[in-house]
C-alpha cells in the first residue's frame, strides 16, 4: 500500500526528467544557460570592476580618510595626497563644458526637431552622430594645435582687456588653462545633448504643438512654452548623460588643460582634473600609497558618473519608453 | 499691426534662426576637424608612415607600422572578448530573457557603458598587470573588450527584437527547437543590424587612447605576441602630439588622419548598411 505514492511520484519524477531530456537533446535549455550565463557575466564584471577599485584604493582610505577629498596638496615625495584640486578641476571644467554645451545644444535639438524638413534634419543628425564618434584624442590634438593657439593669441587677450576686472579673467596668460578644457568639452558632449534631446522633441505629441498654435502663439511660443517644458525632463536626462561624459573625459582635457594642481579662480589658470592626473600619473607611481590613491580618484570617478549615469537613464527609459541604446 | 504682435514676431523670427544657427555651428565643427586632418595629416602622410619603424627619438623621419600593427593586434583582442559576450548577452535579453533579470542584466549594461574609458583601464590593470607584474597586449586587449560589451549587446537585442515574430512562429510551427530557430532564422535576418553595431562598438574603441596608457603602454618596436607592451595609434598620438619635436607633430597629424578615417570610415558604412535595411524592419 504505501509503495503506491511513492511509484507515482517517481513516476512524475521520470516525466519531467524525461521531458527535461528532450529539451536538453534539442539543446533549447543548453542555450538558454549558455546564453544567460553571457548575460550574467555582464554583472559579474561589472561588480568585478567596483570591487577591484575598493580593495586597491584601501591604503590611502585608511591612511586619509574623509579627509583625502579636502586636502589640497598632492605631493607624492612626501606621500600627501590630497584630491581637492582634481575635484575642483574636474567640476569646474565639467561646469564650463556644460555652460557652453547646454544653450548651443538644446537650440540645435530645437531646430532639428522643430523646424529643419524631415530630410535635412536626419542628414544632420547624421553628421552629429558622427561628430560623437571622433575619438577624444583627436580632439585633444586640435585643441592643442588649433584651440590653444587661438586662445592664446586672441580670445584670451580680448577677455584680459574687456573682463579683466573679474577674477575669472585675471592671471598670466599660458594658453593651456581651464578655459581650454571647458571648451574642448563643450565640443565633445554637444553631439549627445543634441541627440538624445532631439528624441525627446520629436516624442512631444504633435497635438500640443497644434493646441498652442491655435490659441494664437507664434512658432517660437509654441516651441519654447509648450513643447520645450514637454520634454524638460528629457532634456536634463540629456544634460546628465553629457555630464556624465564630460566628468569622466581623460584625453583631450588631459592635453589642454595644463595639469597643474592648483585651485585658481582665473578660468586662464592651468588646472589639473581627476581623470588627467590618473592618466599621467599612473605608470610613474611609485609605491603603493601613490598608485592606490589614484585608483581611489579612479573609485570617486566611477561613483559620481555611475550615479548621474543611472538617473539619467531611468529618466529617458521613462520618457521615451523604448530603449536608448547607443547615446 | 500693434506693436506687440511685431515684436512677437521679431522673437519668434530671431530665437528661431539663432537655433538654426546653434544647429550650424555644431555641424560645422566636423568640418573643421575633418579640414584640419585633411589639411596637415596629408601634408605629413608618406609611404614610411605605413611601412617603417619609429625613428629613434631625435632623429627625424620613421613610421607607425608597429604602431597600425599594435592597434590590430589590441582590436583583434577585444573583438574575442567583445563580440562573444555581448552577442550571447543580447540573444539572451531578447530571445530567452525573463522580466527581473533581464530589467538588471540592460540596466548594468547602460552603466557599463558609461563607465569613463580610464576606470576600464584601472580594471584591467589590477585584475592583469597587478598580478604577471608587467604591462601587456592582453590587459589592453581586456580593457578595450570591456568597453565593447555594452553596444555590442543593445545592438544585438535591438536587431533581434527588430525580426516579425511571424518568423519565429513559422520556424516553431515547422517544429524547429527553439534555440534552432533563433540560430537558423532570427540570427540570419537580424544579421545586417548586428554587424552594425559591431562596426560601431569596434569603431568606438579603436580610438580609445586612455585605457591603453597603463594597460598595454606602447612600444617603439614590434611587439612579439601577446603577454608584452604594445604600441597603438592612438596613444603614439597622444604621445606625438605632447612632444617637442616638429616631425613628430608632423606624424602625429598623419596618425590622427589615418585613425579618424578609419573610425568614419567604419561607421558611414555602419549606418548606411543600417540604412537600407529599413524596409526590412517594416514588414
């Protein structure tokens, strides 16, 4: 009697097995697993790559603390290191890129989206897609060959004469400087604020642009008190992702900004970012203390972007429904 | 007409060319890098450029081939890395993918993604040069392979759910397995677009220079299989461009040329292999 259940348990038992069986010699489960461990692997690199980062920053954790972000000297012979001015550097250059970036690239994403004919807009949109695509030494080249000589010999000079009374326009005049950086990073991110904000545009419901114009508002008024505070939360999405691009920018920044350490208010002063001074510095470090404080800017680098990186993404997966995938 | 229609429409007409004109400038600042390469890079182009050795430092004259040769070599590395995990990846998310782990698996993506070029080259140094103790082609290779997983899959996916699911039901109704079916059908048709955004994920980190600084350095000299520095375009510009010699300007500007031409190269013929696949996408 009490053999029965038993034998119509292993009975279930051997159907499933036997239809597991099947699947597994028509290889679906076997691709399945294949396939998901590739996914998974993704994670696991990625947790890989943060917990790397934090096992070999911890020296200068434990020797600096808190007190790592507020220091402002950087001194390896001595083994200070302080990371304010790299901080400073990064943020300010990252601010100026921005302030130069948004206003040039939210009026060009208005223009593809708004007025340019369908034809033109995707041609130029073409072209800016590829303008993203230049890599970033490239840039640093011309900015070191073109950019900083015409700062040099005629922008900066016409700043000093007319602004000079500001501090952001005072001090000796070098060429490479903060203001070189800004710009070279203003060029680099304009082509995503203008991408994904053209998206975020043309997803505006076209009945909104109609409902404006019929009450009477010009083209303008309709773009700008309609459709542009439409898409506002697409459009900061946009200028999170360009900040997130700009904070993390090694080369070009790297080659016109003047890597020197110092905190100065003058935009003409050369400064020095974050991801500038891991990359010049990092094969010359010398001991542990040195090249684990540098992986601990890296570490810093790599929150702050994944941060505004995750909220800009949530925010345009919300705002434009289907995915982003190449921004 | 009162005034205040006229400036009204003075506004509307001034913002709107202003937009106009923002559209222009950034345009046009592609022409500019695109003339200035042009201008100098073939002014400094020569056959030496391809085919030579750099010049020991001082002497002028010399050329990149290790150099052109490395960045093969680098790419060739990444794409092993690359493609494999990130076209399994993206049939996954598409093909087999629940909802959960499918939401975390796109999303990790997205960060990878974004994750600055240099923290890539952190990684690779700890997790490769920390332990064999010297720079190499492999952690450069590793490092570059990182970067090219995310494209790689959110192209993938984006192909495969771009294929009519009439397709898939006609395969299943045949009684084709499902992997078969995904393998033998979805794959084929979605090929065009997966091609493409390899082209574009290889184009993306052929011109990445900061990941390579620590990971495979660079090497005035060939470099002999994989386990030793390697010298790549983009880093020999990077290098060039910084030095106070005129002739290495000079090929500096040549490698920029050569390395921005392939990198639009590879994605105007990207997208317009894109382009015409289109009609495809309706059905």
């Amino acid at each position: 009697m009490p053999n029965i259940p038993v034998t119509a348990g292993r009975a279930r038992l051997s159907l499933r097995a036997r239809q597991f069986l099947q699947k597994l010699r028509h290889g679906d489960e076997v691709a399945h697993l294949i396939t998901l461990l590739a996914a998974a692997s993704i994670i696991v690199v990625t947790v890989m790559l943060v917990y790397q980062l934090y096992i070999n920053s911890i020296l200068p954790r434990h020797k600096f603390g808190f007190e790592f972000f507020l220091g402002r000297t950087w001194d390896p012979v001595s083994g200070d290191f302080g990371a304010l001015p790299f901080i400073y550097g990064t943020l300010v250059s990252s601010a100026l890129a921005l302030l130069v970036a948004v206003p040039l690239g939210v009026g060009a994403a208005i223009f593809l989206s708004e007025l340019a004919p369908p034809r033109v807009s995707n041609y130029l949109t073409f072209v800016i897609e590829l303008l993203a695509a230049v890599p970033s030494v490239i840039y640093g080249v011309l900015g070191i060959f073109i950019l900083v000589p015409v700062l040099r010999s005629a922008v900066m000079p016409f700043l000093k004469h007319t602004l000079g009374f500001l501090p952001l326009f005072k001090g000796p005049i070098y060429g490479v400087s903060m203001l070189a950086g800004g710009l070279v990073l203003a060029l680099m991110i304009v082509p995503y604020i203008i991408s994904v904000s053209r998206e975020v545009l043309l997803a505006v419901p076209v009945e909104q642009r109609e409902a404006a114009l019929g009450l009477g508002a010009t083209k303008w008024e309709s773009t700008w008190q309609v459709v542009v505070p439409f898409a506002r939360v697409g459009i900061m999405a946009s200028v999170f992702l360009a900040l997130a691009r700009a904070l993390g920018e090694t080369m070009a920044v790297t080659m016109v900004i003047g890597n020197d350490p110092k905190i100065s208010a003058s935009l003409f002063a050369p400064a020095y970012s974050i991801a500038a001074v891991i990359a010049n510095e990092f094969t010359e470090a010398t001991g542990d203390l040195y090249l684990q404080a540098l992986i601990e800017l890296g570490l810093v680098l790599f929150l702050v972007t994944i941060v505004i990186n995750g909220l800009a993404r949530l925010v345009i997966m919300a705002t434009t429904q289907k995915g982003t995938s190449q921004a | 007409m009162s005034l205040r229609i006229r400036w009204r429409k003075l506004v509307n007409v001034v913002m709107l060319s202003l937009t106009g004109v923002c559209a222009l400038l950034t345009v046009s600042v592609l022409f500019v890098i695109l003339g200035y390469l042009l201008w100098y890079g073939s002014k400094s182009l020569d056959w030496a450029f391809f085919t030579r050795l750099p010049a020991p430092v001082g002497e002028a004259g010399g050329g990149m081939a290790n150099a052109i040769v490395g960045s093969g070599k680098l790419l060739l590395l990444a794409s092993l890395i690359g493609i494999p995990f990130g076209l399994l990846a993206g049939v996954y998310l598409a093909e087999f993918g629940g909802k959960t782990f499918s939401f975390l698996v796109r999303y990790t993506t997205d960060l990878l993604n974004g994750v600055p070029s240099i923290v890539t080259g952190i990684f690779a140094y700890t997790v490769i040069v920390i332990p064999m103790k010297h720079f190499s082609t492999l952690a450069g290779g590793l490092a570059l392979g990182v970067m090219m997983i995310p494209i790689a899959v959110r192209t993938t996916e984006e192909s495969l759910r771009a294929v009519p699911r009439v397709l898939r039901e006609g395969a299943l109704a045949l009684g084709a397995s499902k992997w078969k079916t995904v393998a033998t059908v979805v794959m084929p048709a979605a090929m065009r677009g997966i091609v493409t955004g390899i082209m574009l994920t290889l184009a993306r980190v052929a011109g990445e220079t900061a990941p390579l600084l620590f990971t495979a350095l660079g090497n005035r000299f060939w470099s002999p299989g994989w386990n030793q520095p390697i010298a790549s375009l983009p880093v020999m510009i990077y290098e060039y461009a910084l030095s106070a010699y005129d002739d290495w300007h000079r090929q500096a500007w040549a490698a920029g040329l050569v390395l921005l031409a392939l990198v639009l190269i590879t994605n105007v013929g990207a997208r317009l292999v894109v382009s015409r696949g289109i009609s495809f996408r309706r059905a």
